[in-house]
C-alpha cells in the first residue's frame, strides 16, 4: 500500500508540472475545428432530447405524486374513520371489563354456597337424597319429607346451573375482549404501516422530482458550455489560425467518452482489499484487461503533457483536456507521441502492455478539476 501511495503521490506531481509547464500545441488546422464544431452539434442534440426525456418523465412523475397525494387523502379518511373504530372498540372493551367484573364478583359470592352444598352431597354418598327419604317411616312425614327433599335438589341444581351460566359467560367476556384487543392491534398496525407506506412514497416521488431537476439543469448548462465552445470554433474557422488549438469542454461528454479499448475492467476505482493478505489499496483509476498491443485510443481531444516511464505505469501518458481534466494511460508498452503533440479524439495514443503483476491490461485514469474521478461514470455505458 505505501508504494501504492507514493505512486500516487509522485503522479500528482507529474500533474501539477504538466499544469505549469506542460508545452504549446501548434496551430490546427480548421479542418479540426469544423470536426469539432460537428461533434459539439451532434452532442447538444443529444442533451436537448435527453432534457425533453427528462422533462416527460418530470410529468409522468408529477402525475404519479398526485396520485399518491389523493392516495393518501384517501388514507387519512380511512384513518380516520379507523380512529373512530377504534374508539368504539375501547368503549366497548371498557364496558366488557365492567361486566367481567360483575361476573367475577357474582362468581365470588356464589363459590362459597356452591361448595358447601357439594361437600353435602359429597357426604351423603352415592344414595344422595334417596338415604334422606328412607330416614322416615312415616307416611305423612315422607310426604312432607319427599316435598322438601324435591326443593332442596332443585334449589341445588338451579345454584349449580346458575354458577355454570356464570362461569361460561365470565370465559365468553375473556374471549371477546381478546378478540377486541387482537383486532385493534391489528388496525393500528395496519394504519400505521399504511400512512408510513405513503408518505416514504410521497418522499422518494419528491426526491426523483429534484434529481430530475438537478439533471435537467446541468444537461443545460452542458449545452450552453458546448454552445460557447461552438462559437469559439467558428470564429477558428472563420479567421486566420490561432497558436490555442480549438478544444471542446469535456464536462458535457459525461457518460458518452468512447472506451480507450474493448475489454473487461479487471481493477475498479476506488479502495479495494486483498482478501489474502488484508492489505488495503486506493485505485485512482481502473485497469482495463486487453491483449498485449492493442491500440490504446483518446477518449477525448487535448495535448500531450506528459509521455514517458512512470514507476509502476511502465509508459505513462497524459493527455490535457483544459480546464483541470487529464486522461492518463498507463502501462502502455510504447506511445506513438511525445510532450506537445496534439491528440484528436480516438487517436491512437500507444499500445497496451504488461502490468507488474503479470498479463496485460490498459491503466485507464480521469481527472476532472485535477481529482481523480470514477472513469466508469464518464465512459459509454454501451460498447
């Protein structure tokens, strides 16, 4: 990792001198001016049907958002009228558990009597009142004696009937107000998920309705830097050349920079981890595997600032866009220009070579403001 960084650290340097004194193009020709004055045209129709895209998706999004606005008036009703529920719901269960209370007070006051007259009838065994008729040999005292034993049984089964009643009932409340309760819990759950389900939609519809907004105003301002670029260039091919050859901004080419050539990217931008040894290294660039010799092209037109052997880049080229941006070129097994040269667009830039760890790749590096940038967010996606 440390001679990663003092790489990194050394190529920084190598920038900075190309920055001061990185030599004068020659004149060009307007025969490049006129190429590039086409490109720049053909690149701001591009961005003026993508910001008509951008916009019709604008509606179709504020068109959903409406949507989801009535929506979730809806489910403020229905919320409503859930709160509403669930108010009877509450009322109802504080006036079960009144009754449950009623019951278990009833239950309490019958227990004693209930059992006192089951150890009776527990006493008299299995004869039960049958042993209390035959006490008597009296004719006229069984009489009165049957009538009495008669009341006794039925006062005991209407005590032990109403106990039943009242201990069915006291179960049956138990069970509505769980029921109650599970239903509530229920509808509460349900509205809160169905007002947190709304309103993360009512936010993402919003925060895709800015980010539309931020891409349409910087497919505008790419327009208007291609438009000054364009004026620039037809005054080149109106009037005598000039010694500054005419250039076109980079920035409005973001995502349509051609590839520097075909292949797979075998290293990405950024921080990786070697998995084997836990050592940590930061990418400024992404390594592009190809064959060794294949042509590395320009992904866009600029001068040469640099082109030579870098530690740890093999042949290293830099190539100066303007405005703060380079694309680098690294372990190319030779170039085909030197310091000064002027590049167009898909001009060959050198040919690819072998990376220090074996096999062959291109390293490919952006930097746009003098910061290295992730390349894949500038490259065409489709190649």
């Amino acid at each position: 990792m440390a001679k990663r960084s003092s790489e990194g650290a050394a190529l920084l340097i190598v920038l900075c001198l190309c920055v001061c004194g990185s030599p004068a193009g020659g004149q060009t020709p307007s025969e490049d001016a006129k190429l590039l004055s086409a490109r720049a045209t053909q690149r701001i129709k591009s961005l003026q049907a993508e910001a008509d895209r951008l916009a019709a998706q604008a509606r179709s999004v504020f068109g959903d958002l409406r949507k989801l606005e009535i929506e979730r008036a809806i489910k403020r009703e229905e919320l409503s009228q859930a709160d509403a529920a669930l108010a009877a719901v509450t009322a109802s269960r504080a006036d079960a558990a009144r009754r449950l209370e009623a019951l278990e007070a009833t239950r309490v006051a019958e227990t004693p009597g209930v059992a006192n007259r089951l150890v009776e009838l527990a006493k008299r065994g299995r004869g039960g009142y049958v042993k209390l008729l035959l006490a008597s040999d009296d004719v006229r005292a069984f009489g009165r004696l049957s009538r009495g034993v008669a009341a006794v049984a039925e006062l005991d089964r209407v005590r032990l009937e109403t106990h039943r009643r009242t201990l069915n009932a006291e179960r049956a409340v138990v069970a509505e107000i769980e029921r109650q309760r599970l239903a509530t819990v229920a509808s509460q759950k349900a509205a809160a998920s169905a007002r947190t389900a709304l309103d993360s939609a009512v936010a993402s519809r919003n925060r895709l309705i800015e980010e539309l907004d931020q891409r349409r105003d910087l497919a505008a301002q790419y327009v208007s830097e291609l438009q000054a670029a364009q004026l620039t260039l037809e005054r080149t091919i109106s009037s005598a050349p000039s010694g500054a050859p005419p250039t076109l901004p980079i920035g409005p080419f973001r995502g349509d920079l051609d590839w520097p050539i075909a292949g797979q990217v075998s290293a990405a931008f950024g921080r990786s981890t070697n998995g084997r040894f836990g050592t940590s290294i930061v990418r400024n660039g992404i390594e592009i595997a190809g064959p060794e010799g294949t042509t590395v092209r320009a992904v866009h037109e600029g001068t040469v600032a640099y082109a030579a052997p870098f530690a740890g880049f093999g042949i290293l080229v830099i190539v100066d866009h303007g405005d703060g941006a380079y694309s680098l070129y690294g372990h190319l097994a030779e170039t085909f220009h030197a310091a000064g040269a002027r590049l167009r667009r898909g001009e060959a830039v050198g040919t690819v070579g072998l990376v220090p760890t074996g096999g062959a790749a291109l390293y490919f590096e952006l930097r746009i403001d003098g910061r290295p940038v992730d390349p894949l967010q500038w490259l065409r996606r489709s190649r």
